[in-house]
C-alpha cells in the first residue's frame, strides 16, 4: 500500500543553517496493516507521516501510495492528529458531513451515513453538540469519524490520543482496534507510548534519535483480536514492551535500516 524509498528530508532553521530530519528512510507497509512509528523526541516520527500524507514533500527519495509517487494530499490518504481540527461553527454531525459533502454526496446520504460512524464512535445522540460543548476525548471520536466519512484507504494518525487522560486514551485505544477489525484499513500512527504501539499494531519502527534513520522494525506476533486484560497477562506481550523500552535507553546502538 505504502512504499517509501530513500527518503531523507533536510529543514532549514531560523538561522538559515540546514537540519537533517530524516536520513535514507526505506520501509514497506502492506494492505491493512496497522504500523506504528516509535523514536525519540524530535526523531522526524511526524515529518515521515507528513510525507506520507502529501504535506511535505522529501529533499531526496520518493514516497509512493499503490505504486503511485505522493506529490499532495488526497482523499485516499486521512489524518487524524492530536490537535483536533474541528469546524467550531459545526455541529458533530455538520463537522463529519463536511467531507461527504464536499464529495457530491447527496445531503440525504451524507447526513445517514455520517450518523451511523457518530454512533460507531459511540456518541449517538451528540450530532447536535458543538466542539466547545465536548470532551477532549469526544472532539477525538468526532475527528476520527469525519475523517472516516470520505472513506481513506490509509489513516494516518500523529499521537492522536497524547493529549487525553488515561481512561480516555484506553477507551478510543479499543475504539479503534474495533473499528480497525472492522474495516481492516492501513494505519500508520506516531506514538510515544511503548505500550500503546505493541497494544495496536502489527509492526513497530523504532526510529533512532535525529536525524531519524529506522534502527529496527519488530513484528508484534500477538493474537487478534486483542483484549488489553489477557494481553497484560502475556509474556509475550510484556518481552515486547521491555525489549522495545531498552532500546530508547540504548542511543548510542548505531542505526540501520531493515
């Protein structure tokens, strides 16, 4: 689904002077894979999922999306990021029809089907509230549903859940997995959450400390679909998780790609 070659990406800071974030990234993600991207702070996680998403484009390398080169954003690929991004003059149900909408759907059509993913989210009988009217966790449930009502083939995910409480980050966790085995969409998520990234995913990419270069991809062998009790339980689970975390303590390890 995602192919990414060679991609380094080179920002010029405030004083003109050129910072490597990304240094020859090449990795591979299959159809319905959910991926997630571990580093460090300031490893270039998000930068690789901005060009993946089309919003920045690499100084070297190429991107491609089912064989094809990533030149911009397109309705194939939805973003769901920490900050919200909601229309504050919409309702819940004005802000998840937007996408259809703006598709030529017609409002009938649009208005059904945006209210069966509010009520797949779990906030049937919110489709009148405002943003400013809801949790932090609903304004998540909100952008991912309006992300959802255009129908991407990738979801492309920037620590959607960094800025939530505990319980909530646990609930929309298992809301997605949900709706994940549902769908079977590809996923790309950034985390920071070691526990997080094996909980969800197929695949782990441990990202080195700047310039990002990918030190190790871990395939997460877990059985689906997965309850966060008996995974807690898991040996498996656990060696996962610590394994992963040494090697955040482990930085002077030298980098490669897979």
């Amino acid at each position: 689904m995602i192919e990414i070659d060679r991609v380094s990406q080179i920002f010029q800071t405030s004083s003109r002077k050129d910072h490597l974030a990304l240094s020859d990234i090449s990795l591979t993600i299959e159809d319905g894979a959910f991926v997630s991207i571990l580093g460090p702070s300031g490893c270039g996680k998000s930068t690789l999922l901005y060009i993946v998403g089309g919003f920045v484009s690499p100084t070297s390398g190429l991107a491609k999306m089912k064989g094809k080169a990533i030149t911009g954003p397109g309705p194939d690929r939805g973003p769901v990021f920490q900050e919200f991004a909601l229309f504050p003059w919409k309702t819940v149900l004005g802000n998840v029809m937007y996408g259809p909408r703006q598709q030529g759907v017609r409002a009938a059509d649009a208005e059904a089907q945006s209210k069966a993913l509010i009520e797949m989210v779990g906030l049937k009988g919110y489709e009148n509230f405002y943003p400013k009217e809801l949790s932090g966790g609903m304004k998540q449930r909100v952008a991912l549903a309006r992300t959802l009502a255009y129908h991407p083939e990738v979801l492309l995910m920037d620590e959607p859940f960094g800025a939530l409480d505990a319980h909530t980050r646990t609930r929309l966790q298992n809301d997605l997995l949900n709706i994940w085995e549902r769908d079977r969409k590809t996923v790309l998520f950034v985390t920071h959450s070691v526990e997080e990234a094996v909980f969800l995913s197929d695949k782990v990419v441990m990202m080195s400390k700047s310039p990002g270069r990918i030190r190790q991809v871990i395939d997460i062998d877990l059985p689906r679909p997965r309850r966060r009790t008996e995974l807690l339980l898991d040996p498996r689970y656990q060696k996962y998780v610590v394994d992963i975390e040494r090697m955040f303590d482990d930085s002077d390890e030298p980098a490669s790609n897979p």
